[in-house]
C-alpha cells in the first residue's frame, strides 16, 4: 500500500477505537444500549445521505433496492452494534476490541459454509489461530464463572459473525457506491431501531444526559460511524478490501490504550496473548507471514 493508504489506515483505526471508547462514556453516563444505538445511526445517517447527494450521488429507488439493505441493515447494524453495546455493559473495552479483531475469521468461516469459497493453507492456518486465540481470551473467564463477562465476550463474538454474514449479503449490492450503500443501510438502521428502543426503553422520557455524555453519542455517530465509513470506503477503493482488513489489527490498540489511560481499565496478561495470537492469525490469513517462509504456502 501506499503511504497515504497507511496514513488513513491508522486513521480508521484510530476511529474506530475511539468508538468503544465513546460508547463506555455514554453507557455510564446513563444513556441505554438500544437508545445509543438509535442515536449512532440515525446521527450517522443524517449526515451521510446529505454527502451522498451532494456528490451527485441517487439514492435507492423501489422496494425491491430498499429490501436489499434493510437486509443488510439488520446483518450488517442493527443485530451486531446492539450486541456490541449490550457486551460493553458488561466487558471493557480494551477486550471488546479484541474480540471484534475476530471478525475476518468469522467472515471466511461463513464464506466456507454460505458460499462454498475454499479454504487455502493460508486461511486455515489463520482461522486455527485466530480460534486459539479466542479459547486464550475466553478461557480463563470460563473457569473463573464470570457470567457477566462471558455473556459481554459471546455478544461480542456472535456480532463479528453477524458480521461475517453481512459481508455475503453484501455481494448482492457490490455494483453500488460505497458511500450509497452505507447511507442507505444506516436509513434502513434508523427505521428499524426506532420502534425498537422507543417501545423496550421509551428515549423521550429519559432525563438530559450531561454535555460530556451527548458529545460521546455525537461522537460516535460522527466520527466512528459516519466519517469512519467515508475512510473505509476510501482505503477499500485505493488499496483494495483485502488491506483495508489490517485495520483490524490496529483497532486494539487505540481501543486498549483508552480504555487503560482514560477509563482506567485493567489489561490482563491472557487479554494481550490472546490479542497476539488473534493477531497473528489474520497476518497468516492475509499471507504476509507465510511469504517469508522458504516453503511459501500457496
């Protein structure tokens, strides 16, 4: 890749970072899971769709388009960012982030079963890894009885493969432009989440959360959601969406540094091998270690 592809990079890294960093604030700054969640995509819309437009863009027209991403809104937003907030409640965010590194081994494992893509040398050894490092992770929270933090750990799990899913689906709409479909998929979020936290956590009745609270809700939306997107799509055009999937090898280390320094968050010794060995996994999977090797896996 290029310098200015690492450079945005490390930006969207740094991004999505901050978002498990925005969300711990909101979520003890009293604001609900499901209501944080309508307001990340909602904000986010509202921003991107007006973009979208602005560069000339249409957006989607008919059910049968709109139906496409309200599929994709439930795979790829409203089913994974509701379990990664609710695992925040219960787990930190320093190890939230490294478990959602899980997320390009699920999407090749779904591949594998949804859609008959084979697994090369590479990418088993990536997935074994990357599963290894999983057990590292939940292990000893397994023999502790952590209920609470196993719960956090599976939520965040079961949205990387709800990721992994999203990622089939969204084959279907590859013919159209990145920042459409992300400002369509948002729109369809906001419809759908609406009811949902208006009935199981009535939002207008809530008191007004302090200036500090509504800037992380702004800042997630803004920032790790909407500007987060604009980024991706830039990286993924530029170097390619094979690439843009080093971001998530990055994402653990802002996360953890923000947790650790702001929110005073302990990082255990199993938090950090697993988070290696997870690591690991994906540069095995993108094949950059194995091309060292003298025996190139192929």
């Amino acid at each position: 890749m290029r310098t200015r592809d690492w450079l945005l990079l490390i930006l969207l890294a740094v991004l999505w970072g901050f978002s498990y960093f925005f969300v711990a604030i909101a979520l003890k700054g009293g604001v609900p899971p499901l209501t944080l969640v309508l307001a990340r995509v909602s904000l986010a819309a509202l921003v991107l769709v007006p973009v979208a437009l602005a560069f000339g863009y249409a957006m989607p027209s008919g059910w049968a388009n709109w139906r496409l991403f309200a599929v994709q809104s439930v795979l790829n937003n409203v089913f994974p960012f509701s379990m990664m907030v609710y695992g925040q409640t219960k787990i930190g965010s320093s190890l939230a982030s490294v478990l959602n590194a899980t997320t390009p081994l699920f999407t090749l494992l779904v591949a594998r079963v949804l859609a008959g893509e084979p697994l090369t040398f590479n990418r088993t050894a990536g997935v074994l890894f990357g599963l290894a490092g999983v057990g590292i992770l939940v292990g000893p929270e397994i023999a502790g009885s952590n209920l609470g933090t196993l719960l956090g750990m599976s939520a965040f799990l079961g949205a990387a493969l709800f990721y992994g899913i999203s990622a089939q689906w969204m084959k279907r709409l590859r013919e159209v432009p990145p920042i459409v479909s992300a400002a369509s998929q948002l729109t369809c979020s906001s419809i759908i989440m609406l009811p949902i936290a208006a009935v199981t956590e009535r939002f207008w009745q809530l008191p007004v959360p302090p200036v500090y609270v509504l800037a992380s809700v702004v800042g997630v939306a803004l920032l790790a959601t909407a500007l987060a997107y604009i980024v991706f799509f830039k990286i993924s055009a530029s170097a390619g969406p094979q690439n843009v999937m080093l971001v998530t090898l990055l994402i653990p280390v802002s996360a953890s540094a923000l947790g650790v320094i702001f929110l005073g968050e302990a990082l255990t010794v199993h938090q950090v091998l697993g988070a290696i060995v997870i690591a690991f996994g994906l540069l095995v999977v993108d094949g950059r270690v194995l091309s060292y090797l003298p025996l190139r896996a192929r």
